[in-house]
C-alpha cells in the first residue's frame, strides 16, 4: 500500500514536472526607436508627393517579442511603419547574423507594419512604392534597420521564464467599412454569419513573468486603418495604434517617459483592408452633402469626398480611437479570462510567385473552378484613392472601363497584353507593374507566407492588406486545416497584416467585381483570395505535421545604385546675428491649464540627425533643490516639434516646440530645451542645444 502510494505521488510529480516543461516558454520583449528623417522626406500611406515631413508628433517604435521554447525560436516584431518589405526585412537579418549569429532567419522572424499613413517613405525599393518619394531614400531604409535590429537585441537579452495566455473582446465605436458597397458583393449567407461588416473582436496575447506574475509585454492585434491622421499631416505620427501603445505602456509605469517603460504593449495591424478609423460617414467637403455610395464621389469626382470623425479633428480623432484601443487593450490585460497557452513552438515559411500559382476555387452556386494568378497590376480604382485620402487624378472608385487618355499613358510605361487583360478582369488595368523591371522591379513577384505556431495560438502572417471578409475566410480556412491534421482542437488564428513583402491588397473575388480601391488594388487578380487560401492550408498542413516545405522562387534581387532624387541636406546657416540653439521667440512668462507653451529656436536641418532613442526637446520642470527633471520629450502626445526652413534659398532654420498644458501637469516653474544638429558650410555634423526662459504654469 505504503509502495503503491509513493507510487502514485511519484507519477503526480512526474505528471507535474512534465507540464510544467511542456508550457515553459522563455520570453523576451524589447522596443526601440526607429524613427526616420524627420523633415523633407515624402510620407508613405497617401501617396501624395507633397505629403513631407516637418517634424514629429509621436516618434516610431519598433516592438519585438521573443519567443523560445528551447526547442524554436523565433521573433514577432511590429514596427509603426506603413508596412514591411523584403528587402528591408533581409536586411534586418543580415545585420542581426553580425550581432547574434546562426539566431534570426527570413524563417523564424515576422516583420508585420502597423500601417501608420504619417511616417517617411522611400525605403521599399520597389518602384511603384518609392514613387511618391522620388525613388529610394536610404536615410528612411536606414533608420528602420536600426531601430528593428535594436528592438530585437533587446528581446532577445531579455528573455525570462514566462507563461502566455490569449483573450479577447468586443471593440465598437472604433472602426467602420469604407468599401460597404464591394463588401455588399458577397454572398448574403456569409454576410449574414457577422453581426457587422467589419471585425470588431480585439485579440490579445499576454506575456506574464514566471517568477512574479507581472506583465511585462503584450500584443493586440484590431482591425482598424491607421488613418485618423489624414493626408494633410506633415508631423511624423504613428496615428491611433502607435498611441495606443504609449497610453498602455505608460499606464503600466506611469513613471517612465514614452517609449522607455520596460512593459511592451502593441496594438499590431490585421485585416484592415477595408476598414476606417473615420467613423462620421463620408461627405462632400464642399457641400457637406453625403457622397456617392458606390463610387465615392462628389457630383463625379473623387476629391471632395471624405471621411472624417469621431473628433472635430485629425488629432481628436486620433485620440479618441487610440483611447478606445488602450481602454479595451487594458481591460483584456486586467481580465481573469484570458487562457493560459501551452504547447510547442513551431514556425514555417514559404517564398511563392503569385503569378504562377493556381488553385481550385468554389463558386457560390457550388460549381468548382480552375483559377490561376496573374502578374501585378494596379487598376483604375486604385488611383483614386480612398474615403481616408482621395487620389489628386480624375480616377473614381468603382470603375470597371478604361479611359483612352490614361491607356496612352498607361501604354507609353508599358501596355499589358491580351492574357493580362484577361486575367485581370474586370479591372481595366492602369499600371501593370508587375511586368516592368526597368530600371528595376516595380511590384514583387514572389511573396513571403508565413506562420508561427504558439501553443494553440497561431499567428498568420499576410503580405499585404486582407480586406475583414477575405481575413474571416482566411482565418477559417487555416483553423479548419490546423484542426482536421491533427493540431490543437480550437486554435486560435489571428492574422498579421503587412508582414515581410508589401502586394497592396487582398479582396474577395466577389468585391473584386466593382473595383473599389480594395478591389482595384488586388494586385494579382480576382483569385488572388483564393490561392492565398490554397497555399495558407497547405502552410498550415506542414506546420502541424512537421514536414517542411520549399520555395518555388525567390525575391527579386534588386541592384545596388537605386534611383534617388532627394537631395541630400547641403549644409545649414544660422544667420549672421545668431548661434544654432538660440530662443528667438520665448514663451509667455505664466501660463494656466489647457494653454499650449511654445518656443521657437534656430535650428539645424532634422535629416542630420534621427536622434533616434533621444530628443529633439526637453519639457523640464524646476525641482526644489533648483535642478531640472524632464517630464516630456518629443516622444509625448502633448509635445509637438516643428520644424520650417526660414526662408526659401537660404538654409536658416527654425524649430517651434510646442507643448499643451493638460491637467495631469502639476503647477511650477517650467522651461523648453531644443537639441539638434547642424551641418557645417565645410563639412561635418555638429551638435547643439538651447534653452528657453522659465515660465510658470498654475491651474
Ligand atoms: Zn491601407
């Protein structure tokens, strides 16, 4: 008896020992600075040329999590960019083989863009993407390597014992359809599955130390476009999501300036294709009238038709969405609900070229059909742009037939065959990029799919935007697949959007037929959905049952000397009566609660220097032994530096900081303080700095 019971307590313990081991994972979080070139340089998101930057609102942060099993490794980073590309991707591994060798691969590694529309462009390479910029900028390209490289180090020394546990919950209020009428297009008994027409649930994986209970990293993933900040911004941003983030990871180290808490909390980008964060329905900005329901327009044309909303502006409406995120955010992370995750860790990836692919797809009358891929191209809808930021061409949404004036422009860079034609209908193609390689290539080929499985818990990551219906038939998909091989009986699939290669987007077929902007952009064709579908189960299939899986391409090569024609900075004056740092205007003497402080400087050219994991300003608060502490830097919500060339031809400068005086600031004695960095007539980067007069702040 005595035997058999130490027996049994024996297999207890074992049983134990076992669990335990099964659900031991180490995890590692880690955020950088990435932030780009903050002047000059042309936005990515809006594709307007004249969209540059002129200083920052909210810096770019790149967040990395580790995950380790002993077994795998491997990283989800989301980095507030509009999106990841291959080349960009690639170079982040290269750089990382230096450092940490024979860890990070193209394999274990997910490089997923929050989508934010206000950061510098000109980093994608390919052609079609670096457009609005003049070609290539390599001061953007460099300034994500570094910060994604740095956040990943930082994760990567980090790791600690750690248990996983996923959740998630209803969001409202946060994010509408601006395509209703493509989504319309899909079959009625589908839609009529969804209570809404677009995705409203807000997943949450959570990171919990082992040996304290403490939260040290967590990552969202909503579908909302980040967009509250429209095409008229020209501050860097990382728009709704990026601050949700600095609402969270402040309000877990409430102490800690932005981007310097130790807790890394992301809001990560999804479905988003055809969602908005502009929940006011769109109007006609010159009548305030409701626009054309299919087409976008405003008595025909696409201009004047625009979303706006929930605030009275950009940034109250930037601000009420990334509250409602942060709220719901927090409340998951607070929850007792969530499920703890166990089970392996398991990664897999696959290059493919679209063009190639083909797969069966089901129509929804139940007959089968043949589809194949066809090569890229951008049709007429996609100029136009969207609800979010219309085009500047008399381009409508919704147009299925061609126009004789833009096919001979279309036709002078390159006119598509009878077979692309074909295959690309009904879109009446305007740009078919994906057959021109001159001087290089234009849209990619070959796409990255990829998956990490995390327990039960499986992260899908797309490269491109999945419009909500084309993501819920995804996410299906893949989760039928993962159960019926074998693997865990309710996965978990949550997609990662813009991940590794940017293709534009991802519509149904159905929504396809009226080439709204989504539709227009399906880059590969109408079966673009339903071969990403194929591929995905296949994906799935070998992940759960550990066979491995091969490229059938590789990405496009691109050659050394890129096309740029941004000029560098040549070199900054600072007039003949001033020093670089010197308070030109100085602020009020006193101020009270909901005033904005402002000083402005004489300033050095931003491009000399990202400061990235620094400041362009200090917000500092007079302490009582008479020092100094900084309560803002230029990474807070309430600053913002602006930065204008004085006058035209001459290189003086000027930066104005400006900081809203909100309630949570305490009365006192206050000052600004401006770091920059000027380039000298004869060559080299100096730094320099200067300082306002005090001024009080009472309430
Ligand atoms: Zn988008």
């Amino acid at each position: 008896m005595l035997i058999k019971l130490q027996l049994l307590s024996l297999a207890v313990l074992l049983s134990a020992i076992l669990t335990a081991a099964e659900t031991s994972y180490k995890v590692g979080v880690g955020r950088a600075d990435c932030t780009g070139p903050a002047a000059e340089i042309t936005f990515m998101g809006y594709a307007k040329a004249n969209q540059k930057g002129c200083g920052i609102h909210l810096r770019q942060f790149s967040r990395a999590f580790i995950f380790n099993d002993g077994k795998n490794l491997m990283t989800f980073v989301t980095v507030d960019a509009c999106m990841m590309n291959h080349p960009l991707k690639q170079a982040v591994i290269d750089k990382l083989e230096a450092l940490i060798p024979k860890t990070f691969t193209l394999q274990n590694t997910i490089i997923s863009g929050s989508h934010t529309h206000s950061t510098p462009g000109g980093w994608l390479k390919d052609v079609m993407y670096d457009f609005p910029n003049l070609g290539f900028v390599q001061e953007s390209f460099d300034a994500l390597v570094d910060g994604i490289v740095r956040s990943i180090e930082k994760a990567y020394k980090n790791q600690v014992d750690a248990q996983l546990y996923m959740n998630s919950g209803i969001l409202l209020d946060s994010n509408i359809n601006r395509s209703p009428a493509a989504y319309a297009y899909n079959p009625t008994t589908e839609q009529n599955k969804y209570e809404y027409n677009v995705d409203k649930d807000l997943v949450q994986l959570k990171i919990v130390r082992a040996k304290d209970d403490v939260p040290i990293g967590v990552i969202n993933w909503f579908a909302v476009h980040p967009t509250s900040m429209n095409n008229t911004n020209c501050l860097i941003h990382s728009d709704n999501v990026g601050y949700a983030s600095i609402l969270l990871e402040s309000s877990m180290e409430p102490d800690s300036l932005p981007g310097k808490t130790s807790f890394v909390g992301a809001f990560a980008s999804t479905n988003l294709g055809d969602t908005s964060p502009n929940l006011k329905d769109p109007i006609c900005i010159d009548t305030g009238k409701p626009c054309d329901y299919t087409h976008s327009t405003c008595d025909g044309k696409n201009e004047f038709c625009i979303a706006f909303g929930p605030g009275n502006d950009m940034v109250e409406s930037t601000e009420i969405i990334a509250t409602n995120l942060f709220k719901k955010g927090k409340e998951l992370l607070e929850s007792a609900n969530s499920t703890e995750i166990s089970g392996e860790l398991r990664f897999i990836h696959r290059f493919i070229h679209m063009p190639s692919q083909t797969a069966t797809y089901t129509l929804s009358n139940g007959t089968t059909i043949n589809v194949h891929g066809c090569r890229a191209a951008m049709g007429y809808g996609f100029a136009a742009g969207t609800t979010d930021g219309p085009g500047e061409f008399d381009f409508t949404q919704a147009t299925t037939t061609s126009n004789a004036f833009w096919n001979i422009v279309r036709d002078f860079i390159f006119p598509p065959t009878k077979e692309d034609a074909e295959c690309h209908a009904p879109k009446p193609i305007l740009i078919m990029s994906g057959a021109i390689q001159v001087p290089y290539e234009w849209q990619p080929s070959t796409v990255s799919i990829q998956m990490f499985q995390i327990g039960q818990f499986f992260v899908t990551a797309v490269p491109g935007e999945f419009t909500t219906m084309s993501g819920r038939r995804l996410r299906e998909a893949v989760a039928n697949e993962i159960t019926s091989n074998g693997g865990p009986n309710n996965p978990k699939v949550v997609i990662a959007g813009l991940s590794n290669v940017y293709t534009n987007y991802i519509a149904t077929p159905e929504e396809y037929q009226l080439q709204r902007y989504e539709g227009a952009s399906t880059i590969y064709g109408p079966y673009t959905l339903p071969i990403y579908i194929q591929r995905y189960k296949e994906l799935a299939k070998a992940l759960i049952s550990n066979t491995p899986i091969t490229d059938d391409s590789e990405p496009y090569k691109f050659p050394n000397n890129l096309m740029s024609l941004v000029p560098p900075v040549i070199f900054d004056a600072s007039g003949w009566w001033n020093n670089y740092g010197d308070c030109i205007v100085q602020p009020k003497e006193s101020y009270t609660i909901g005033d904005i402080a402002s000083a402005t400087f004489v300033a050095g050219h931003p491009r000399n220097d990202n400061m990235q994991e620094k400041t362009f300003l200090n917000i500092e608060m007079q302490q009582k032994d008479a020092t100094w502490k900084v309560v803002a830097t230029d990474a807070d919500w309430e600053t913002k530096f602006i930065w204008k060339r004085q006058e035209t031809f001459k290189p003086i400068s000027q930066a104005e900081i400006q900081w809203k005086i909100t309630k949570k600031v305490n009365p006192g004695t206050y000052r600004i303080t401006h770091f920059g960095n000027y380039k000298y007539i004869f060559g080299g980067i100096y730094p320099y700095s200067g300082t306002s007069n005090s001024f009080t702040v009472s309430t």
